[in-house]
C-alpha cells in the first residue's frame, strides 16, 4: 500500500543540508548559509487545532488550562494555546513530538489547510511593521500574546511568542492558499534586515537563546 506523502504549501528555493522524514512531511532541520538571523522558518508540518465550544473558559488542553482573555496565550511542554474569543481557541504543537491527536468533536485538524511561519531573531518587528499595521511591540501585551488581523494583507492569527527590543520570535498561520505568496512577501520585506530562510532547528535555536 502506497503512503500519500503530505506537502507543505510552501516551497523555499534554498538548499537543505539536513533533513528528516516525520509522519509523512519531509521536514527541513537546516538550509545552508543561515546565517545569525533572522530567519523564516516554514513549520506548516507541525500540528494545529482549532477549538470550540460555548463554555471554552472551563475547557483545558493538553492539559493546559484555557487563557481566561481573548487575546493571550498558554505555552507549555512545546504546546501553544490561544485564546481566540469566547468561543474559540487554536492550538499549535511548537516542538517535540507530536502529541496523540484530541478526541471529540470540538477539535478540528487544521494542519493540512493552513500555512503555519515564523519569523525569528534580531529585526523581526522591523520586518513585520512593513507588513502589517498590527501592533506587535504594544509595550501593553506581554508575550506571548495573540493578535488577529492583516498580515501582507491576508488574514491570520499572529502570535508574538517573545520579544526582546526588535527581535524576538513571532508566529503566524493563514489559510494555505497564501502560504506562497506570503513567503515571498516577508522575504522581499526582509531582505534589507538580511532575512534568510532557515529549517526547523533554528526556530529551536532562537526558543531556547
């Protein structure tokens, strides 16, 4: 029996050096020439969830108890959880592996329809300022924190996952349509800064710095 191999909706034109096969997804540890940063990093293989339910303030995932405000965020043992509204929340798988998938019907798999990025290390809000107009140095939000609005005019979810002066690590997943052009977008506004693609080691790298 044939395994249907999963793709990511993006393709960086970089060469990798390191790479590893993971549930299907052929994941990219290290491209050459990374560099010191920042960095895009193309995690669309890591697994997300989206939940809701009418009472998600008394839902816990993974253990994690739910943010009690729209807007902030839970991150423990590799698992990012997001409080979207009152109803809803997203739930994304950072590192480590992959957890069993959530039972019940408030959980839907998301990971196959949507491009999931980061962008890591010095500069990163630079970058991102000439591409959104969402406020993500709001000295207000502490990290992590959840913003949702236009990003190189797509709709995603943005997570400010740490932040430090101008550099930092932020998150952000839209649906996997854009994932191309999106690429293409951050890279083009990144290329002053010295943005380079990078694999998954060094999102690992920049989370552990």
């Amino acid at each position: 029996m044939i395994e249907i191999q999963r793709r990511s909706p993006i393709t960086i034109w970089a060469s990798p050096v390191r790479i590893e096969s993971r549930d299907r997804w052929t994941v990219v540890l290290e491209y050459g020439n990374e560099g010191a940063g920042p960095w895009l990093v193309d995690l669309s293989h890591r697994p997300k969830w989206d939940l809701q339910d009418r009472d998600i303030s008394q839902v816990s995932s993974f253990g994690i108890p739910m943010p009690q405000r729209p807007g902030t965020c839970r991150l423990e043992n590799g698992i990012l959880l997001n409080r979207v509204n009152e109803t809803r929340a997203s739930v994304w798988c950072l590192k480590g592996e992959a957890p069993e998938a959530p039972e019940g019907s408030a959980y839907t798999d998301t990971t196959e329809a949507s491009a999931f990025l980061a962008l890591a290390g010095n500069n990163v809000f630079c970058i991102a300022e000439k591409l959104t107009s969402l406020d993500l140095a709001d000295p207000g939000k502490n990290p992590p924190f959840l913003l949702q609005g236009p990003f190189s005019h797509v709709p995603c979810q943005v997570v400010v996952l740490e932040r430090n002066g101008q550099g930092g690590i932020v998150l952000l997943t839209c649906a996997r349509g854009y994932g191309q052009d999106m690429v293409h977008s951050i890279l083009d506004a990144g290329e002053e800064f010295g943005l380079r693609p990078a694999g998954e080691d060094a999102l690992e790298k920049a989370m552990n710095s």
